[in-house]
C-alpha cells in the first residue's frame, strides 16, 4: 500500500510525473487487497497446524489429564478454526477473480467482517476455557500443587487459596493481554489496510 500512497502523492505534485487513470489504481487496488487476504489465509492456515498439533498431543498423551469440556472446547476451536480458514481462503478467490470494483468492495467488506469474527470466537472459546479451568476444583489444585511443586507440604498449605486465584486470575490475565497485542498487530492491522483499499475505491468512484 505504502507504494500505491507515495504514487499518488507524486502524481499530485509533480506535472511530469506519469499519470495514472482510475483503472491502474483500482488494479493496484485489487492486487494489493488480494495480497492482504493471502496473508490472512496464511497466518490462519499457521495458527490451525500449530493448533492441531498441541491439540493432537493432549488428546493422545495427556488424555487422562483433560477434562471434558477442555476435549469439547478444543474440538470446537479446531472446528472453528478450519471453518475461518475455508472462508478466507473462498475470499481470497473472490478478490483475486473480480473484475468490477462493486463486486471487490463488497468482498473487502465481507473479509473485514469475517476477520472480526474469527477474532472474536477464538478469544470467546479461550476466555470460556479459562473460566471453567478457574471454577473446576481439581484444576485450581493442580495449579496449585505445580506452582508450589518441590516447596513442601507446610508451605503449600500455606499458600492461600485466595492466593492461588490471584494468581491463576493475573496469569490468564497476562496471557490474554499477550493475545489480544498479537491478534491487534497482525489481524487487526490487515483489516485496516482493507478498510484503507475500501476508502480508496470509494473516492474513487464517487
């Protein structure tokens, strides 16, 4: 995008500059939204591999330690996921195939939105999980036997439960800052560039 503006800013200010007519920009305009969306599909495809693998994993070798909406939320987030990864990958199709500018900004329109809501189920099926980890009894002792492993039996009796809570509740908290920051740099980011390629079509055909 970042040579589509230095284009147009040239073009403006300099009369010897090339001008360039709608059709040229609008088919920079399409590449460039076409390159936003491969990457969307790319990273998603990324999250999906890595996720099934960590999931495969659990369900093969930590299968006694799970319970069972952790097995229901993980099959549900591997769902989910490849669900999104088909779509993106569909969009992805449709902006790279379309000819007319109606037709590319209402798919850009369409994309954003499906971003948004992959974003918004992922986070949902991992605040969930963390809260039915934070509820369940046996969990919150198996956080806190591990987090006092090795200390002593005195001194994880010592350790309130008040205490562990605190701490399961500013470990979940970090993390979820931590994947907020990720999805915000590179999701959000790119359906900003699409919201910008959105703009620029609409200025140009007004």
């Amino acid at each position: 995008m970042e040579e589509l503006d230095l284009l147009k800013t040239h073009w403006k200010k300099a009369d010897h500059f090339p001008k360039i007519n709608k059709d040229e920009i609008r088919r920079m305009l399409h590449k460039n939204s076409s390159s936003i969306l491969r990457w969307i599909l790319f990273i998603c495809l990324a999250e999906f591999i890595v996720g099934l693998s960590l999931k495969g994993y659990y369900l093969i070798y930590e299968t006694e330690k799970m319970k069972n909406y952790d097995i229901v939320l993980e099959v549900l987030g591997t769902l989910a996921t490849a669900y999104f990864l088909i779509v993106f990958y569909k969009e992805y199709n449709k902006i790279k195939t379309y000819t007319d500018t109606k037709s590319l900004m209402k798919s850009i329109l369409k994309a954003r939105s499906w971003v948004k809501m992959y974003i918004a189920i992922t986070m949902g099926i991992i605040i969930v999980q963390w809260t039915f980890g934070i509820l369940d009894e046996s969990v919150f002792h198996s956080f806190k036997e591990g987090f006092t492993d090795g200390a002593g039996a005195e001194h994880t009796a010592a350790v309130s439960n008040a205490a562990m809570v605190t701490i399961m509740l500013t470990t979940f908290t970090i993390i979820g800052i931590l994947l907020l920051l990720y999805y915000r740099f590179v999701y959000v980011r790119l359906i900003q560039k699409l919201k910008k390629n959105y703009d620029e079509l609409v200025s140009l055909e007004s």
